[in-house]
C-alpha cells in the first residue's frame, strides 16, 4: 500500500509554496518547544563549556512561528471571499464554511485532547480527574485564554493558539467584506490601516488574556496577500537579487524580538518593520518563486502535516523526552545535544506522521461523515 501524505483541499487547488510556508513556520515551533525543554531538564554535566547562547537567542524566536501561521491562516481563509467579490466566482456559502472548519478541524483536535486527559490523569497522573475535565472543557469549546487568561491548557499548551484561530474563523467572512470595495488601492489601504491599527493598539494597551485582538495584524496581512494574489497584483518587479532579498528578510525574522528594544516607540518601529519583513517574506515566496527548495515534496508534505504535528508535538517531546534525558551519550554536550534533538525530531515525525495518514487525512475529505453515514445505512 503506497502511503499518501499530500493534503486534500476543498477547492481541489493547491499551492506548494504555502505548505512550504507552513514548513518553516512548524519546524521553527518545534525547534523552540525542544530548546525549552532542554533548557530546563537536562541536567547533565559535560566536559565542554560549548557556547550555545546565540543558538539559543535564535531558538527562543521560534515561538514566531505561530504568527507565521496566523499569517497563512489569513491567506487561506481569504481566498475564496476574495475570488468571491474580486472575480465574481462562486459565493462561499457560510453553513458550508462553518461545517468545513468543523468537519475539517475539531474531530484530530477533540481525540488528541481526549487522549491527554485520559493519559494525564491515569497514566502520568499529572493532574487530578476534577482539575483535567476543567481543562478539557475549557479547552473544547476555546475559552481557556479568557477563563484561565496567563495560563496555558494544562493538558496541552499549544492550544491557546487554536483558540485565537477559532476566533478568526468566525470573523473572517465578516472582515472578507473589504474585499466588496471596487478600487483596489483604496482597498488595500483599509488592510494596510487596520494591521497597523492593531499592530499599535497592542503596543499601547495589554489586555489580561490572549486573543484574537493580539494577533489581528498578522491575519490581516494574510488578507492583503489573498487580495494580492487573486488580483494578480504586482508590488514589486522581479530581479536577480530576488533570493538574497528573501534571504534577508527571512533572517531578519529571527534575529530580534520586542524585548530587544526599551520604549515604546522603539517598539512600534520594531513590530512595523518586522510585520513588514513577514509580508514581503511571503509575497517572495509566493510571487517571485524564490526558496524553490520549500516547494519539495517531502517540505511541502511534512508542511501540509503540519496541524498534526502542531497538536501532538509537545506531549511527544515530554514523553519522549523525560526517559530520553536519563541518559548520557557523551560527555560532550555538543554531541548529547544533538542525539536529544535528533531522536525528538524523528519521534514526532513518526508519531505525527501516523495520526495525520489514520486521522487528519481522512478529515480533509469534505464528505467523510457522509461517507461513514452511508455506509452505516448500507
């Protein structure tokens, strides 16, 4: 049996650079979940004094890989609006937008939650029976970061960022309304304003829980690339210089944070640039064709895998790794270093790999529960 690993699309259409995209962003989240674990759990004393500070000054920036998928969500979630009002093709219909999230989304995410719950209560009994059920509900229905706001889902941190999705979600085909404007400078120029509207608003004002009012920017500029792309729009000509131009703002990315900067207006410049730097990253990618490597099959399979992987990678890393550190292969730190991070990576490869080709797949086909009622019947 020849195993299939490329994601199934609603519309048919498929776009490699995007699961090229979603590359970057879920290795980068990975790489930074596997340095705080290391971090903080391997104890070991080595021989070597191995400087991994600025290693770990870049790692510690992988948490940008969930604003990257924001940005990813955005262009997605706005393609079919905008061929909608831009190309006058077929109207999105919102009971089947609504259903597709559902069907598409909730069944790998309930079944991973419900095996945490029952894996932390009465395999590592980690937490309580009443403590894992509030956390679970919570969780289900996306409200752990208004009811609990500071404090991730006990049973699986990543969560909290699929809370901020849901919300996009439902106000997508709502935002999708600027589409409607006929010109398109002043159409953009309503994106462009927004993005930076939140951008600054959540430099001036910190609300005490996460939401999607925190990352609205980046889902706006994933509806300027929509706008963008649908239009055939061109921003900026395409030259020779084109790859190392996306090789810098792809290194920019990484380099700074927030933190990096004291007052507030230092802030404000740094986010602008930075969000600049993600908008123009992608529009290279998908525009200009450079990083041909990201539309590779085995980048863009692992990429289109990626919802897997983001939903069970952390409890892989804790399982699989507490055992792992009590061991030592070398007394070099250099060398266990990369023996942990090797053994992680396949781990979740594997594991992640299995649950997308026996879950997520299966839920990417629009009619699968249609296709399990039919045969019940039958």
């Amino acid at each position: 049996m020849k195993l299939n690993f490329k994601r199934i699309t609603a519309s048919g259409s498929f776009i490699p650079e995007i699961d090229g995209l979603r590359f970057i962003a879920i290795i980068s989240v990975i790489l930074y979940h596997i340095m705080l674990f290391l971090v903080k759990k391997d104890s070991n004393q080595y021989l070597d004094n191995f400087d991994y500070s600025f290693l770990q000054r870049i790692l510690e920036h992988g948490f940008l890989g969930v604003p990257l998928f924001f940005v990813i969500s955005g262009f997605i979630l706005g393609l079919p609006f905008a061929k909608q009002y831009l190309k006058n093709e077929n109207k999105v219909v919102l009971s089947k937008y609504f259903l597709r999230r559902l069907s598409r989304l909730e069944p790998p995410y309930i079944l991973v939650m419900t095996l945490l719950l029952l894996g932390a209560v009465y395999v590592a009994k980690t937490v309580s029976m009443s403590d894992g059920i509030t956390s679970y509900i919570s969780s289900i229905f996306y409200l752990n970061n208004f009811i609990y706001p500071g404090f991730t889902s006990t049973l699986n941190v990543v969560a909290w960022s699929l809370e901020v999705e849901v919300q996009f979600y439902i106000l997508a085909p709502l935002l999708a309304y600027i589409f409607s404007i006929k010109k398109a400078f002043t159409r953009r120029i309503v994106l462009f304003f927004l993005a930076m509207l939140f951008l600054i608003v959540n430099q001036l004002y910190t609300l005490p829980f996460l939401s999607l009012i925190n990352y609205f920017q980046y889902f706006i500029i994933g509806f300027f690339l929509a706008d963008l792309y649908v239009s055939n729009a061109s921003l900026l000509p395409k030259t020779k210089n084109d790859y190392l131009i996306g090789l810098f703002l792809f290194c920019f990315i990484w380099v700074f944070d927030n933190g990096d900067f004291e007052n507030i207006y230092s802030k404000i410049i740094f986010e602008s640039v930075q969000l600049s730097s993600i908008f123009f990253l992608y529009y290279y990618v998908l525009f200009h064709k450079v990083f041909k490597i990201l539309s590779f099959k085995l980048i863009t399979n692992i990429g289109g895998m990626c919802y897997s992987i983001y939903l069970i990678h952390y409890p892989i890393i804790s399982m699989i790794g507490n055992p792992l550190l009590k061991y030592s292969f070398s007394e070099y730190s250099f060398v266990n270093t990369f023996v942990y991070v090797f053994v992680l990576i396949v781990s979740i490869m594997i594991m992640s790999s299995c649950f997308f080709l026996m879950v997520e797949r299966p839920c990417m086909d629009k009619d699968w529960y249609k296709k399990i009622f039919r045969k019940k019947v039958a």
